[in-house]
C-alpha cells in the first residue's frame, strides 16, 4: 500500500512527486514513455514561480539557459515593450521544461519515489479505507491518498471520480532550432504575446525564446490539428507582422504539435482521499494561459498539507483536505486570477473592437512608466496572495482614458463589467 499515488507527471505531478516523497511511500504514473523522450517545451517561468521551486533548480542553467529579460506585448501598430533593466531584476527566466521535468523526476528517484512511465491508468475504484488504482495492463495498485496530476489528457477518468471537467480549448506549438545568433539577431524579447482575432479570438499568438531554440503557435478554440497546423503554417510563411522575426528560421510542419488546454478552474478541488492539482483542475490563467505557476502552487501547497495528515495517520477525508482548496483560493483565485478573468473578458471573444484595444493597451505599455511597473511587479512579486487589484483597475482606468470618444461610448459597459470580475 502506498501512501500517496500520482496520476501524470507534468510539472504538477513531477513538482509534487519531488516534495511529497521526502515524507510518504509515493508511485507516479505516466503514461508517455518518459524513459525514451520528455518532449521538449520552451517556457516563459516568471520570477513570482520562485518561491515554489527549490533554490537548486532555480540556481540551474540547464533547466533555466536564459533569464527573462524583455516582453513584447505585440499589437498591430506596436511593439510593446517592457525591458526589465528600467526595474531592476528579470521579468524571471526561460525554462527548457523537459531539462525541468528530468531533474524532479531524478530526485524524486533518488528520494526513493517509484516512477512508472508508459503506462496508462483507466480505472479508480474507491474503498473506505484505501483507493484501488488499475493500469492498462491490468495490473492494480493500492493507496491511501490519490493526486490527479493528469492536465487535459485523463478527462473521463477524472469524470469517472465524480470531478468536474474545466473548460477546454485546442493549441498549437513548435519548437524551431536555430544558432545562437541568429536568434539573438532577431528576437530583441524573450517573449511576445500578441493577439489578433484572425489568428483566434479566444487566445495568443505567441514567441517563447529559449536557448538555441524558439517555442511558436498559438492557443485557439475548439479546430482539428489540420486546422491549426495549416494556419501556423501560413502564419510563419506569411504573416507580415512577424516575419522580421523569422529571418533565417526554418520549421518542419510534420512537427508541430497540438493539444487541450484547459481554464476557468472547477468548483472543488477535493473529494475522500483524492485530489487535483494543476490544469486538470483548470487552474490556469484565463488571458495568459499560465499553468505552470498554478501546477507549481498546488504541489507546494498539496504536500505541506499531506505531510501534516500522514504524520497524524488521517483518513484524508474531504473535510481535512480542503485546506488545500482554501490556500489554492488565497494564493490564487482571490486575487492574481481576477486579473486573468477581468483581461479575458476584455480581449477575447472575438469582438471587432479587439485590435483597437489591444494597440490602445501595447501603445500605453509603451508610453505610461505606472503602467509598465505594475507588469514588472505582477511578474516578480513573491507572495501572490498579497496581489494587489487595484493596480489592475488603475491599468484598465488609464485604458479606458486612452480610447477615442466613440469606443468609450461602446465600451464603457463592458470595462465596467471587467472591473467587477
Ligand atoms: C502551447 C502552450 C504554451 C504554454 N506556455 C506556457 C508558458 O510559457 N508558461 C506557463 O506557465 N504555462 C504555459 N502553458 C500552460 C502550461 O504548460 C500547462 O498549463 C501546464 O504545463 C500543465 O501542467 P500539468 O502538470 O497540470 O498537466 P500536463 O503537463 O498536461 O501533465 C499531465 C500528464 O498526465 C498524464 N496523464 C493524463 N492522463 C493519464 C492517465 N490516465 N494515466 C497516466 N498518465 C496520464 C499525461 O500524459 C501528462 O503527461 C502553455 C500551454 C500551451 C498549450
């Protein structure tokens, strides 16, 4: 029996599997053959991820090559840059995630955790005093505690459990390898995020710019990997607006890969002896699609608790486990994801007043110090349960102040809205 079974080993499952087996019997399942290849992912880690990460891997320039140093919120007419020189520290660093991912799982191996990849878990039957946990081969396992760490992939298992299934939408991404200097040629940012509802209405195109290698696409509705491919296809051959990044590169279509994400989190994050951390829970950012601060929050938070009950032979009944939802809430929800929310209902949805707003936002980036401070700020702060939203109003106060007399008649309705969320 063990003590605690980890379904998925993203950096939610991973981050929890390292911490959590320091105290408890732990398995984690996987079921991408992690032994042959952790697919390769090019990351934006803001500095606010610091304090859920231990200072080693902080500290390492494998998993992390190339400090944050500049955005770019990109719009038509702007390139809206913030350089994080003018504050002083990094926005945070750029993380090769699957470097990330090897170096939880080696320590969690060699804290004695016991990791099964390729293998695919289909069935959960609960029991009082234990969960029976059984794989794709038959084979069962048994534990007093299961973490479902399963991202957008284990939808009908998690329903099977009786959790509720966020809100899921389609992306697209690449990873394009390149010289060195080529890329510092011709990305001056290590990040850019710009929208354009031709692109999609509902998220960003976006440029994460690693070490060696650039991550593109862009986040969609609900379209066929055909559909996606295509157009990312189109965009890096055609797209006026990037191709002054684009000199020199050169991509393979056959590789580009698509996939849920999920948002909008779901109302209860534990059941007796379960619970859910990270995307699978739609604990990621509604405008950014930031998931790996919230898969890092919930290991941090999940194992700090578990500890505790384990050493006090609970029965991790629901109403001993929903501390974890309450801190869940107070690190995140409360404050930093009203952001996320407010932002969303702005800037998707695919209104024609979109690519205005979203020059109006890029041009005050550009030209308002307050506004580029409190981005810096939302970025490096490191206790995000004291995230301020009064700084949001403010940005969204001088936003609405930028547009022409005509959008402000239009609009007012809906900043209105936005400020309540
Ligand atoms: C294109 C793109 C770019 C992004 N960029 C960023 C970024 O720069 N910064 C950021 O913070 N966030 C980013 N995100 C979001 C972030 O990457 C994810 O939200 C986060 O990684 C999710 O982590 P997770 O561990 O919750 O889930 P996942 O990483 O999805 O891990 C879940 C794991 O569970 C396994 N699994 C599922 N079901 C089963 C089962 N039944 N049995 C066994 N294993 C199972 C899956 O194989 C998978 O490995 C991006 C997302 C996308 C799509």
């Amino acid at each position: 029996m063990y003590d605690v079974i980890i379904i998925g080993a993203g950096v939610a499952g991973a981050s929890f599997a390292n911490k959590i087996s320091r105290f408890a019997e732990t398995l984690l399942i996987e079921a991408q053959d992690y032994n042959k290849e952790i697919p390769v992912r090019t990351n934006i880690f803001a500095e606010h991820n610091k304090p859920y990460i231990e200072e080693k891997f902080w500290n390492d320039q494998t998993i992390f090559p190339r400090p944050f140093l500049q955005l770019n919120y990109k719009s038509d007419k702007y390139d809206g840059l913030l350089n994080s020189e003018e504050f002083g520290a990094p926005l945070g660093k750029i993380s090769h995630t699957e470097v990330f991912l090897k170096k939880l799982l080696n320590n969690f191996d060699n804290q004695g955790g016991t990791a099964h990849y390729n293998e695919r878990i289909i069935k959960v039957n609960k029991h009082k005093d234990y969960i029976e946990i059984i794989n794709d081969k038959g084979e069962a396992y048994k534990s007093k505690l299961l973490a479902l760490a399963t991202g957008s992939r284990g939808f009908d298992l998690q329903r099977s459990l009786g959790f509720e299934i966020p809100d899921s939408y389609m992306g697209i991404y690449t990873n394009i390898f390149a010289d060195e200097e080529l890329l510092d040629g011709n990305f001056n940012f290590q990040y850019m995020f710009h929208l354009n509802p031709n692109i999609s209405p509902n998220g960003p195109f976006f440029f994460n710019v690693g070490k060696g290698r650039v991550s593109t696409g862009y986040l969609g509705n609900k379209e066929s990997h055909n559909e996606l491919s295509d157009k990312l296809d189109r965009i890096l051959q055609n797209y006026e607006k990037i191709q002054k990044f684009m000199n020199g590169l050169s991509w393979n279509k056959n590789e580009f890969v698509s996939g849920s994400i999920s948002k909008h989190p779901i109302k209860s994050f534990t059941k007796d002896r379960m619970i859910i951390l990270g995307e699978a829970a739609g604990i990621v950012t509604a405008y950014f699609y930031e998931g790996i601060l919230c898969g890092l929050v919930c290991a941090d938070v999940a194992s700090d608790l578990i500890k505790t009950l384990l050493e006090n032979n609970s029965n991790f009944t629901k109403a001993e486990l929903i501390k974890y939802e309450q801190e869940i809430s107070q690190i995140l929800l409360k404050g930093y994801f009203r952001n996320g929310d407010a932002c969303e209902y702005l800037f998707y949805g695919g209104g024609a007043y979109v690519k205005s707003l979203w020059s109006t936002y890029t041009n005050l980036l550009l030209t308002n110090e307050t506004v580029r401070k409190y981005v810096y700020e939302a970025h490096t702060i490191q206790d995000l349960s004291k995230y301020d939203t009064d700084r949001d109003r403010y940005v969204g106060e001088r936003l609405f102040s930028a547009l022409p007399t005509l959008s402000k008649l239009t609009l007012g309705p809906r900043f209105f809205k936005a400020m309540l969320k």
